[in-house]
C-alpha cells in the first residue's frame, strides 16, 4: 500500500516549496519530500542570512542556458514584482541594496517561514529527514523513502544543483534525468571564484585587497569590485564573470574603468613630477598598485618615462590579461551552471515532453542567473509554472 498524492515535489528548496505552495493553493494534494532535517537551508544562508530574495531588475539576459529563450515564459508570467507582493504581504521588511537587488532588512528565515505558511494554506505534506530510496514509473510515480512508499500522478524534480555539497547538495537531479532518458547539459561550477597559478601567484601576496573593475570573459563584462583571495580572484565581478569563462581562456580585468588607456599620457603632460607609483596608487588600492607598477615597469617620475611604454602600460591596465587555472569547484560555487537539459521540457509548464506528469523546476534545470537575487527568481519563477500545471 502507498499513500496517494496528486504530486510528490522532492527537494524543499526555493522551486519546491514555491511549487508545492502554488499547487496546494489550487486544491491539489502535495507531498514534499526532504532529505535534509528541515527545509530552504540555501534560503536561510543565502544574502549572507538576509536573502537577496530577488532582483527587481530580471530578464531573460540575465540568464545563462542552452537555449537562452527557454526561461522567457516562466519569467514573464512570475515576475520580481509579483514575488515583492508576496513578500509585502507577509510584512516582511525589505530594501534594495545595488543593483535591483532586494534583500530582507530582517533575516532569511523570513522568507522559509513565509513559503512554508503559503505551503500550510494548501494541502501540502512537508516531510523532512527522507531518503530517496527509488522512484517508479509506471500508472503514475512511486517513490519510496526510509519510511514508505508514496505515490502521485505528477513528480516535480527540484533538488537543485551540485553546487556546496557540504551544505547537502547533490546530484541527485541528474540521477532521475539518466534514469527518465532526460538529456543533461554538463554542469559545471557557475558563481565561482577562480584560481590563479604559475606567474600570476603574485597577485595571491595581496589577498584580501578589493578594487572596482571590469571583469570580462568571452564578450560579457561586469563593472563590480573584485577580490584577490589567497587562492586567485573572487568578488562579485570576477563571481559573474566565471559563469562565462571556460577553462584555458582568458580572463580580461580593466583595473581603470573610470580612465582612458591615454590617461598615463595625459598625467606624464600635467604631472611629469609624480612619481609612476604615486600616480598609479591615486587610481588603484595601493597594495594592487605597487604589484601592478612592478609588472609595468613604472619605476621613477613620470616625466622621465618614454610615451611608448605609457600608452603600453595604459592599454595593459584596461586590459590586463589573467589566465586562471581552475576555479574553486561546486565547493564554492553559489549555482551550477547547465544541468536537466531545457530542450526536453515545456518552457510554460516545465513538464516533460516525452513523460506526461514529470516535472523538473530551479537549480536542477539549464537555467542560471547572474549574481544578484537572479537565481531565486528563476526558482520562484519556474516553481510557480510547474505549480500551476499539476
Ligand atoms: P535548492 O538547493 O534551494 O533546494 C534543493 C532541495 O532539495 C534542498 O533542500 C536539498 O536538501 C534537497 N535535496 C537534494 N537532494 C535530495 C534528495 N536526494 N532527496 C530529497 N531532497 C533532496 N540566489 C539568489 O538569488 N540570491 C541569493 O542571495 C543567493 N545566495 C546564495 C548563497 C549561497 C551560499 C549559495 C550556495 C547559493 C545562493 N543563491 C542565491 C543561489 C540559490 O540558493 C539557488 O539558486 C536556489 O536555492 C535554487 O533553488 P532550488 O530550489 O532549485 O534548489
């Protein structure tokens, strides 16, 4: 005997639970099945504890995929406004913080506790603690955990990525996909910091020093401050960054945005009695400066150094080439790129088009977002069209 459901959502993130509430809100019977003790732990660490809940901001440019239209129609039916709605429903204190995105003045718990009380106004079964022995196809799905066998006529896969496997992220998602003949799209770490080797450990001696900067690779540039870290680079610039840096390529950091690369010609005119570094130290931490000038060759006045190698250094800073040799893996990563491939789905529904009843939602699916509350919104966005299907 199994207890009979309309849905088994398995994974009570961010996609499930909005799933779950949605559907239980339309009179379905949902059960949520979580392997962890309790549900929405990316939620509850996410926004360093306030969760960038959203970015007001979202469009489909936004996001990375195989198929970059896949992710317009879930976005434009649930948009960051309606999730702000729901949000001030709750009374849950808000501001934005740069950059469109929206974070809690309180704590992410909020958010948890708002998703779980939207789950209670349906008929939704939250349990927690349970491991997901096997899933069945057949007159619909069974699963069967440590404690039972459950059954449904849909199944939503939302167990996210493999990204921060020390918080319990698994793979799991890719497992069912194999198992139902959907095609993956590789994953890899997305919202990483990368690692730097050979030469460029030098820049390793000044970890922990920040500069505004361009971090461009491929043909997508973000204009954020980055982070030298003791294993390479992170900060914000450099995390969006990696989403499109593919190992062996460069990547280019302006270290001047603000400046043209003629700006060490113009001040060797204005100022040819400052000193190369002092100059440099102006525009840049001076840690980073000193670094850089040694590189450059910037030693002396100004005015004793030749026009050529000016404009060189000047051209080099707008563009200064890093080669990383890695990045720091799903161990850091803040989302995975790639995943369900978004070819064998429904955009409007997220269902399968091969297996009436299944469904794949968030982080599992080829579909990731910059850094800024993008990620949330996919997961409300596309739990909400699965929610609405079952
Ligand atoms: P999510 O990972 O949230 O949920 C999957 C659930 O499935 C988990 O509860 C997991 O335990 C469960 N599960 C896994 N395997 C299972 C199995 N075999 N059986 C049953 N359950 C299983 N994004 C953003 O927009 N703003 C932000 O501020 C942040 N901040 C942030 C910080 C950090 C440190 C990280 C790691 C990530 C973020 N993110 C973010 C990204 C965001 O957390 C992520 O995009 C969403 O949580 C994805 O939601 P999902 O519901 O798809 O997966």
């Amino acid at each position: 005997m199994s207890d009979s459901y309309d849905a088994i959502v398995l994974g009570a993130g961010a996609a499930g639970l909005m799933c779950a509430a949605r559907a239980g809100q339309r009179g379905r019977r949902v059960l949520v099945l979580e392997k962890s003790d309790r549900p929405g732990k990316k939620i509850l660490i996410s926004g360093g504890g306030r969760c960038n809940f959203t970015n007001i901001g979202a469009r489909p440019a936004n996001y990375l995929s195989a198929n970059p239209h896949f992710a317009k129609s879930a976005l434009a039916r649930y948009t960051p406004r309606d999730f702000l709605d729901l949000v001030e429903s709750y009374g849950i204190a808000w501001h934005e913080k740069t950059l469109g995105q929206l974070f809690c003045d309180g704590s992410a718990r909020q958010i948890v506790d708002m998703l779980l009380e939207e789950c209670a106004k349906g008929d939704v079964t939250l349990r927690c603690g349970e491991e997901i022995g096997s899933v069945e196809h057949g007159n619909g799905f069974t699963v069967t955990t440590q404690s039972g066998r459950f059954s449904a006529r849909a199944l939503v896969i939302a167990t996210g990525g493999p990204s921060i496997p020390k918080m319990g992220a698994t793979g799991f998602a890719y497992d069912l996909a194999r198992q139902f003949g959907l095609k993956l799209v590789e994953p890899r770490p997305a919202l990483v910091p990368l690692t730097l080797g050979g030469e460029e450990v030098l820049f390793r001696e000044i970890s922990g020093v920040a500069a505004p900067v361009v971090a461009i690779a491929g043909k997508t540039g973000f204009a954020e401050a980055a982070l030298f870290t003791h294993r390479g680079l992170s900060g914000p610039a450099i995390l969006q960054a990696s989403s499109y840096w593919r190992p062996g390529e460069p990547l280019l950091i302006d270290f001047v945005p603000d400046r043209s690369a003629e700006w060490l010609l113009e001040a060797k005119r204005d100022t040819p009695r400052t000193g190369a570094r002092t100059l440099l130290r102006e525009a840049l931490p001076a840690r980073l400066a000193d670094i850089l000038a040694e590189k450059l060759g910037l030693d002396g006045d100004m005015g004793n150094l030749p026009d050529k190698a000016l404009r060189a250094a000047g051209e080099r800073l707008k563009r200064w080439t890093f080669r990383p040799n890695g990045t720091e893996g799903f161990a850091k990563a803040e989302v995975t790129l790639g995943g369900i491939s978004t070819a064998g789905l429904s955009s409007k529904t997220m269902e399968s088009k091969r297996i009436p009843g299944l469904f794949a939602i968030g982080e599992a699916v080829d579909v990731t977002g910059w850094l800024g509350g993008y990620n949330f919104q996919w997961a409300w966005a596309s739990g909400v069209a699965a929610g609405e299907a079952i």
